[in-house]
C-alpha cells in the first residue's frame, strides 16, 4: 500500500527544472529597473525596509520617541504609517515571486546551506551577524547593494559606482580567505 504524502512532501519533491539563463534574467531585471525608474520615480532595492520595520516597532514601544528622533520622524512620526510606501510592496513582492519560483521549477527545499566543517548553529550565527554588519553599512551607505549599484548606478551615481566597486573587492578579498570553510 503506498503511503500519502503530506502536501510540504509534494511540494517539496517536484522535479528541479534547470536555472534560468543569467543574461535574460539580467536583461528582465534591466528592463524592471527602467519601468520602475520611469513609472515610480523610484529604483529597486530592499534595506529601507528594516529603517521602516524599526520606526514601526519603536513606535509600538515608545511614539514618543520616534517623534523626537529626525531618521524615526521621516517613516513613523506623528500619524505615518511606517509600511505605507513602495518599498513594502516591493519587498511582499519579492518574497513572494522567490517563492513562487522556487515551487515552480522544483527548488523549495528548507534546508541550511554550510561547508562540512561548521555545524548548523555557527553558521546561522554567521549568517546573523553577516547580515547585521551588511545591514548596518547599508543605511550608513544609503542603500543594499541593489539599491546603490543597481540604481545609483543606472542614474550614473558617481558615489555609487565608487560603493559598487569598494562592496565586490571587499567580497572578493573575503571569499579568499574563508573559501576553506567551504570545503
């Protein structure tokens, strides 16, 4: 008698369809860019997310302070609504295309990518403090990288053209020194 899957099993098991051609998908993200550029005013990018996620929790805990605080002031001040901006729906979107993606062509799997010589707590602790040391240079920088390189760098940004080149020399000096741990 064979065994029913549960719908996480189906999901999970579907044939993995090979990647999409990295040009194309360039080229698709090129042309968003532009139609974003052209229809929003707005490029693409995703950090600002967590200044409006911060000012909407200070403000559960302490409106008077938001109110006191410039950088608060601007996405949670008074009666603003933190989340109503685009860069909330960018980012429901994003999330929701990567999944939907991931269903499609056979690749949802819930699992923690790591090298053979760390375990799985060390590298979500790596993983944690990564994104907190990349999160916090990308408000000092004004933008992740899809904002600065991307967009600054499509509006011929001189500073982020500089950022983009400064962000892949330090990835590419890194990668060479902690490549073993992949291994």
């Amino acid at each position: 008698m064979s065994e029913k899957k549960s719908w996480f099993q189906k999901l999970t098991e579907r044939p993995r369809k090979p990647y999409a051609n990295p040009y194309i998908g360039g080229a698709i993200l090129g042309v968003t860019l532009f139609f974003s550029l052209m229809l929003t005013a707005n490029g693409l990018g995703a950090s600002a997310i967590f200044a409006r996620l911060n000012g909407f929790l200070v403000n559960l805990v302490a409106p008077s302070h938001v109110d006191r605080v410039p950088q608060l002031i601007k996405v949670a001040g008074g009666s603003r609504n933190p989340f109503n901006n685009w860069i909330t729906f960018e980012v429901i979107g994003l999330i929701i295309g990567a999944l939907t993606a991931s269903i499609l062509f056979g690749r949802f799997k819930v699992e923690t990518t790591k090298g053979p010589h760390v375990s799985e707590k060390t590298r979500w602790l790596l993983a944690f403090i990564g994104g907190a040391i990349f999160l916090y240079g990308a408000r000092m920088a004004r933008g992740c990288t899809s904002g600065q390189v991307m967009s600054g760098g499509a509006t011929l940004s001189a500073g982020s053209w500089s950022i983009g080149l400064v962000m892949f020399a330090i990835a590419f000096t890194v990668a060479y020194f902690v490549r073993k741990i992949w291994n």
